[in-house]
C-alpha cells in the first residue's frame, strides 16, 4: 500500500506540472476574452445613462446615423424621462506631429451634464475641456498618438486639439482609442453636422423602469429607437465578440488550451498506471476492491488538479497585474477564476476514467507470474 501511495504521490506530481501549464493558457485567454469584452462597451458602461436614443437600424456603437436633435425635446417630454443629453461617439483622424495619422474613436459630451463623461481621470480635469480645443486622452496611447502628455497640441479632423488631461486604463477593442472633448468640439472632429447628434443619452427619473420608459418614447419620436444601458451593451459586446469572430478565436484558444490539459493529464495518469500496474494488482489479489482503487485514481486527479490549479492560476494573476501596465487587458475576476478551478477539476477526474478501465481490468494472478 505504500508503494502505491508513493506512486500516487510522484504521479500526482507529474501530472500537476502538466496542469498547470493547461490552466495558465486557459486562464490568460478567457481572461483576454474579458478584457477585450469590457473594451467593446466601456463607452456605454460608464456613460451613467439608463437610455441611449439612436437611428433605427443602429447595431454598434461606431456606427452612429445622426439624427436631429430637436428629438430630444420630445424624449424629455416623456413621462418617466428626468434628464437627457446629446452625445457624439465617432471616427476621427488624428494627425502626429511627424505628418502621420492614427484613427480615434472621439466621444462628444454635453459639458453641462452628468453623463458620459470620461472616467479615472490621472491629470487634468473634467472642467478643463471648457478651454478652446481641449480634449482628455488616455496615458496608455501617447506613445502611439506621438504625444508626451498634458499640454501637447495635436490636430483631430483638420482642426487644432490641445491635450488638457488624462485617464488611465479606458482601453479600445480596435485600433482607436477613445478621445473625450466637449459636444460642439465633436462636431468639428467629425462629420456630424450643427443641429445633429449620433445618439441621446437618458436618466429616467428615480424609481422610473428603464424599459418601461423607453417604450413610451417610441411611440413618441419617429426614425429613432430607445435601448436600455444594458441592452445597448450587450448589443455592442455580441458584435465586437462573436458578430466579428474575434471573441470566438479567443473562446477557441481557452478551449485548446483545456483540451491540451486533458489529453496531457490523461496520458500522465495512464503512464503512471501502467508503470505500478503490479502494485494495483497486488492490492486485489490482497483483497482490495474495485471501489478502493477507484478511489486512489480519483485522489491522484484530484490532487493533480488542486496542486496545477494553484501553480497555474498564480502565474496567470501575474500576469493579469502586468497586463494592466499594457493597452491589452487580462481580467481575471473571482467568478472566472472559480469556475477555472471547477473545469480543471473535472478535466482531471475525467481523464482518470482510461485509467480506471485499466485497473479494473488487472488479473491479481498476474502478481505471482514471473
């Protein structure tokens, strides 16, 4: 028996090694595949608004129709409505000092307002945007905008722009990142013409249901549609993720990655099997059942499992906190890393079943055979 102990031990060991390595390829890109669902819909997710007004036939964020903004006056006329604001979210082209371009998402906001604003401000402030062509940047792309930081000018759409302040870690799923400015300053950045605005931002009033009053506003106000928060971002998430494929070649690696981790376990657990093969038999021709082998197995996969899971998910925290630095994310929250560690978990006890087939199947005779 305490041959076999050590073999469990020594197997278990072996197979962890093997483990970890499945949990951190799998941990690092279901955690990429967060990361980048939050870049898809951060604009959405922190506007502070119940209710997005836009063109019917709108599906993403980027894509924007305008409309008038006379509608707004109809949408805040609505029972339930408390406050509205108009808000630009669009391309733009942002020209170096060296001549060359990069592309920006520019995100106009009402200053007056409460919603849409940028977030995690690092320099700078919010009221600055009131100075003539000011915008706020994040601090993750100045290199790649060709700027140092606050106080560089910059040209947005043919027009001056004045760097007055900045945000930390608002990151893009695409190649343009987000530039904050004032709404009118928007409109020059872009090709949303005076008396235009791409979308509505709404509070409803406390207590208010947002899908209730979004379908009163419907009704009210032709050639727009009324989306709640949540809706809105689920609707710009799917997109990006799974309307474009990207999310999917992310889910398709994390899978791999788990796939990698049973075959390799399953063969670790099968090798060290047969490797003490005499060992189990022994125990049967001692007497032991099938139901105390099974049980040896199962406690070397869960061993495994436990010992591979913890080396695994430790290097991918790593690499998660390093990430932040970078304007690539790796988010691993508890519910992620939870539910990492119940996959890894079956994966082991499943591979051990090949195993268990094995065992079960040893004649104790065998023992007493040269």
């Amino acid at each position: 028996a305490i041959t076999v102990d050590d073999a469990l031990a020594s197997a278990a060991v072996v197979a962890a090694t093997d483990e970890s390595f499945a949990v951190v390829l799998s941990a690092i890109q279901l955690g990429l595949f967060v990361g980048f669902q939050r870049a898809t819909a951060d604009v959405i997710a922190h506007a502070g608004a119940d209710l997005w007004v836009k063109s019917t036939g709108v599906t993403h964020l980027e894509t924007g129709v305008p409309f008038s903004e006379r509608k707004r006056y109809d949408v805040l006329a609505t029972p339930g409505v408390a406050d509205e604001q108009k808000h630009i979210v669009r391309f733009g082209q942002w020209r170096k000092a060296d001549g060359g371009q990069e592309s920006v998402m520019v995100v106009g906001l009402e200053l007056g307002g409460s919603m849409g604003q940028p977030w995690n401000l690092v320099a700078g402030s919010l009221q600055a945007l009131d100075q003539p062509d000011a915008v706020i940047v994040d601090e993750l792309y100045l290199e790649k905008r060709g700027i140092r930081g606050v106080g560089d000018l910059v040209e947005i759409g043919g027009h001056r722009a004045q760097v007055v302040g900045l945000t930390r870690g608002i990151r893009t799923f695409t190649t343009a990142p987000p530039v904050f400015t004032a709404f009118k300053r928007a409109q020059d950045y872009t090709d949303v013409a005076e008396g235009e605005t791409p979308f509505l931002l709404g509070r409803t009033e406390q207590g208010a249901d947002a899908a209730e009053v979004a379908a009163r506003i419907r009704p009210r106000v032709s050639d727009v549609d009324v989306v709640t928060e949540r809706s809105w971002q689920t609707a710009q998430e799917r997109y990006w993720m799974f309307g474009t494929g990207a999310g999917i070649t992310v889910l398709i690696a994390a899978g791999l990655g788990l796939l990698v981790g049973v075959v390799v376990v399953a063969q670790t657990i099968y090798a060290a099997t047969v490797d003490h093969i005499r060992e189990y038999g022994t125990l049967k021709a001692m007497g032991a059942t099938n139901a105390y082998l099974y049980r040896v197995i199962l406690e070397q996969a869960a061993l495994s499992a436990v010992a591979g899971y913890s080396v695994g998910i430790a290097i991918a925290l790593m690499a998660s906190r390093g990430s932040q630095a970078g304007t690539t994310a790796i988010i691993l929250e508890w519910p992620l890393a939870i539910a990492l560690f119940v996959l890894t978990l079956v994966m082991c006890l499943g591979a051990s079943v090949v195993s268990i087939n094995k065992v079960t199947r040893i004649d104790p005779a065998m023992v007493f055979k040269g």
